[in-house]
C-alpha cells in the first residue's frame, strides 16, 4: 500500500511540475518540426501557432528554416521573426487572412522577416486589429486585396520599416484618426505596388509619416476608376523623399493636412490633387511629367523649422 501511495504521489508531482512550467521565452519553429516537441532549436515544432500557445508574453518565436508556414493569430505581446538567411512563407487561400493581430491594449507586438502570399485580389496579408503598437520590419505581402490593413479598434500606433506590399485594392490601408484609433503611424522605406481598385497607400491616422519609399501603379486599371498613389485621407500626414509614379488620377490626393517635401512625383494623371484640407509645399518637390497637370488645387508653401 505505501508503495502504491508513493507511486501515485510521483505522478501527481510530475503532472504539477508540467502544469507549472515556466513558459519558454522563445520557441523555435521548422518546417519540419512536430508540435510535440518541446520548441527548442534542436527539436523545434512545426507550426507558428503552437509555438504562440507555449512561449511567454513578451516572448520570441524564432523561424529556423525555410519552408511553409501556417496562418496564426497574436493575442499577445510576441516578436515573430525569421532567422537570417531564411524563407518563411505563409499562404493566404482565397479571401482568408495570413497574419491577424487581436492583443491587448498593453502589448507590443514585432513581426520581422516573413513572406505573406496570396492567390491575386483576394484576402489579406496582415490584419491588425488590436495592440498598443505594431512593428513590421522587411516583411512581404504581395497578391492580395490588402497587403497590411491597421484598422484597431482602439487607439494603437504602427511602424513598418522596409518590405514590400501589393494589394489589388490598397497595398496598406491605415484608418481611423476620426475616433482616435489610429494614432501615430510611421512608414518608411517600404515598396509599394498599387493595384487597380482604389489607393496604394491610405494615410488616415492622427499623424502618418511616409519616407523614403517607392510607391508604384498600374497606369490605367482595369475598372477604370480614380487612383492616387497615397491617399491623405485625415489627420496630419508627413511625405518626405518618396517616389510615387504611374497612378491612372494622381500620385498624391490631399483630403486632410498634408506636408511634402522631397519627394518625386510623376507619371501619374496629376501629380497632386488638393481635394480638401491643405496640402503644404517645402518647394522642393519634383513634380513634373504628370500627363494632365502637375497640380491640380493649390500648394500652399511652408519653411522649414
């Protein structure tokens, strides 16, 4: 009978020490890994989103290896990241979504390095829901009908550093600064490629700041309808030392308070459009070679500080 006693209490500590792990602070992830692994770099799991359930808030995922990834959702503060030197693709099946972010007003989360596909004017690559902030650094997110969507529900900020995004309707929608929910937003460095549906990139954030970035059309869509290459929707938006080009109506439509400086447009139907709002002109802008008119409204100069 003790001996039994005994044998029974050693199985009911070990179920408690596995329940009462700490949870790692980072979790390996391979191709050809197996969910019943413990998520270390020699026995890694294979899908994203079991290494999200086991790892620990403010926790890395760590993609080891080239290969195809699953779809996952962030509920937490994460940084999913690829190593260097490596593919980590995740496909997006019809009108589907890659990458969701639903976190917590207090999280942070990081995605770094990963490729998003979709199968053309259709899904989305990255949606982000919910956070107190978002860094996207050299991802990419290409074929779909939104490339990145940050449409949270409360007040978040977002920072994209580099990559590249195509979507068929908006390569990178931002919205709302009506209702304060997209707060600062900074954008740079990134490439862009329009689709034929509506904007390349849609700036509508309390202050949205875009440089050094490539932004591209299509010349005349398909649907023949009114194109810009960056939207200036509300808010305050900031452009500085961007290329916009080949937009079927214009490279830049200003509807709120916009400022630009340096930047490069032309290509496109008009270069700028003041619609609304006020679009302010350091003067040292390339705005030329615009196939109806460089500006269509009036640029109103300002001096740098």
């Amino acid at each position: 009978m003790r001996k039994q006693i005994v044998i029974l209490w050693l199985v009911v500590a070990a179920g408690l020490a596995r329940a009462f792990a700490a949870a790692p602070d980072i979790a390996y992830v391979a191709f050809n890994g197996a969910d019943t692994n413990p998520c270390s770099r020699t026995a890694p799991c294979k899908t994203i989103t079991h290494a999200l359930s086991i790892v620990a808030a403010g926790g890395v995922i760590d993609i080891a290896a080239t290969g195809l990834y699953d779809n996952f959702t962030v509920t937490k503060a994460v940084t999913v990241k690829t190593d260097s030197g490596f593919v980590a693709s995740i496909d997006v099946v019809g009108s589907s979504t890659g990458i969701t972010i639903n976190a917590g007003a207090t999280d942070v989360v990081v995605l770094q390095g990963l490729t998003v596909h979709g199968q053309g004017a259709m899904g989305i690559g990255i949606q982000v829901n919910s956070a107190k902030r978002v860094v996207v650094v050299n991802c990419v997110s290409t074929n779909l009908n939104y490339g990145l969507a940050f449409t949270p529900s409360a007040t978040a900020d977002l920072q994209v550093k580099g990559g590249i995004y195509d979507g068929a309707n908006t390569s990178i929608f931002i919205c709302c600064a009506i209702g304060n929910t997209a707060n600062n937003v900074a954008l740079d460095g990134v490439e862009v490629y329009g689709g034929d549906q509506y904007t390349g990139i849609n700036l509508d954030a309390n202050v949205a700041t875009l440089t050094h970035s490539t932004i591209t059309g299509i010349g005349q869509p398909t649907g023949l309808l009114p194109l810009s290459g960056v939207n200036c929707a509300h808010g305050i938006a900031i452009l500085e030392d961007n290329v916009i080009t080949n937009f079927y109506q214009s490279g830049i439509s200003v509807f709120s308070t916009a400022y630009l400086s340096s930047n490069t447009i032309t290509g496109n139907e008009y270069g700028v459009i003041q619609s609304s709002g006020t679009a302010y002109s350091r003067g040292n802008n390339t705005i030329v070679g615009n196939i109806n008119g460089n500006v269509l409204g009036t640029l109103t100069p300002f001096s740098p500080q």
